[in-house]
C-alpha cells in the first residue's frame, strides 16, 4: 500500500512571532503619532505664546509711544506759555524802561548827603584831606534801593576815597577815573542787596564838589 501524503502544520511559534511583531509595529506607529501630537501641540502652544508676547510688545510700544507724544505736546504747550509770559513781561520792561527814560532825562538825580569827608595821603606818605559832594543818576526803584542801603554804599564810597593818592587824583584823568571806580563801587552794593537789574539802573554818578588839601 503506498504511503499517504504527508500534510505540513505550521508551527505554533511562528504565528506567534508574527503576532508580537505586528502589536510591536502598532505600538511604534502610535508612540510615533503620539510624539507627533504632542509636538505639534507644543509648537502650537509656544506659537501662540510668541503671538501673546508680540502683541503685548507692540501694545507697550503704542503705549509709549503715546505717553512720548502727550509729554512732547505738554512741553511745547509749556514753551509757548513761557514765552507769552517772557514777552509781555518783555514788553513791560520796555514800556516801563521807556517811562524811567524819561525820568532820567528830567533830571532823576540823588544827591548822596551829608558831603564824603575823609583823610587820604600822598606819595610821601604824607596826610591829606578830601572832601567830595556826590550824586547818581537812576530810576526810582534804584533810588529807593540806594535809599535802603545808604549805610553799605557810603562804607564802600568812605574806603575808595581813603584809598587814592594825592598825585593821581589832582589830574583830569585820575577824577575821572575815581568816577568810574565810585559808580561802579555803588552798583556793586545794589547787586550784592537787590539783583543784578536794579544793580545796572544806577546809570550814573557825579561829584558837585571835589576838594582837596
């Protein structure tokens, strides 16, 4: 009798193989999409983020860029308020300057009593005496300082004069030069006690009397 044909069973681990390699795929496939997800979701997050801190600069920036604008407008308001304000009191001053001009041309003397009496020397060393009558020219607002401070402008007028010498000051040019020096010893007094405006009014000084022995 001849022999039956042999039938061939696959063996139960090679299906089995094929299953764990198929679930092992599955799992790849998915961890791998999950890491996708996840990634993607992340990237969208830190996209949003970016767009939120973007909006947020540029808010801040508008912002400042107002409050930049407002603060410029506000200081040329300022500006224009002060100059308004510096040329009416420009005006003023010229008005009122143009008023003392007048006063001056009339004759706005002060005569600066009693007489200057002082001992001063000459180039020996020697004693000698002068006595000198003095008045100024100025506004009445510089009038009224000087008025003021009569005592500090006669103690600076008492030690210039005490201070020359009798053969500088017998020539034209060393009166002249006294002059100068006494007007400009007041004007220093009304800066040092009023301001430096009231200081300039005092335009001029003369001597009625200079005697010397």
């Amino acid at each position: 009798m001849p022999d039956a044909p042999k039938t061939e069973v696959a063996a139960p681990g090679g299906k089995k193989k094929l299953i764990i390699v198929v679930v092992a795929a599955v799992l790849a496939i998915g961890a791998a999409v999950g890491v996708t997800l996840a990634l993607t979701h992340h990237r969208g997050k830190e996209a949003v983020a970016k767009h939120h801190k973007a909006d947020a600069k540029a808010k801040d920036a508008d912002e400042t860029k107002d409050a930049d604008e407002e603060a410029a407008t506000d200081d040329e308001a300022a500006a224009d308020t002060e100059d308004g304000a510096a040329d009416e009191e420009a005006a003023a001053d010229e008005e009122k300057g143009g008023e003392e001009g007048k006063e001056g041309k009339a004759g706005n003397y002060l005569q600066l009593d009693p007489a200057f009496v002082v001992n001063f020397q000459d180039e020996k060393k020697r004693t000698k005496f002068l006595k000198a009558e003095i008045s100024v020219a100025a506004n009445s607002k510089a009038q009224a300082a000087i008025t003021q401070h009569m005592p500090a402008v006669r103690n600076s007028l008492v030690m210039l004069l005490s201070r020359q010498v009798y053969e500088e000051l017998v020539t034209s040019e060393g009166k002249e030069k006294l002059r100068t020096d006494a007007l400009a010893a007041v004007r220093e007094v009304i800066v040092k006690q009023t301001n430096k405006k009231t200081g300039k009014a005092v335009k001029d000084l003369y001597f009625s009397s200079l005697v010397m022995q």
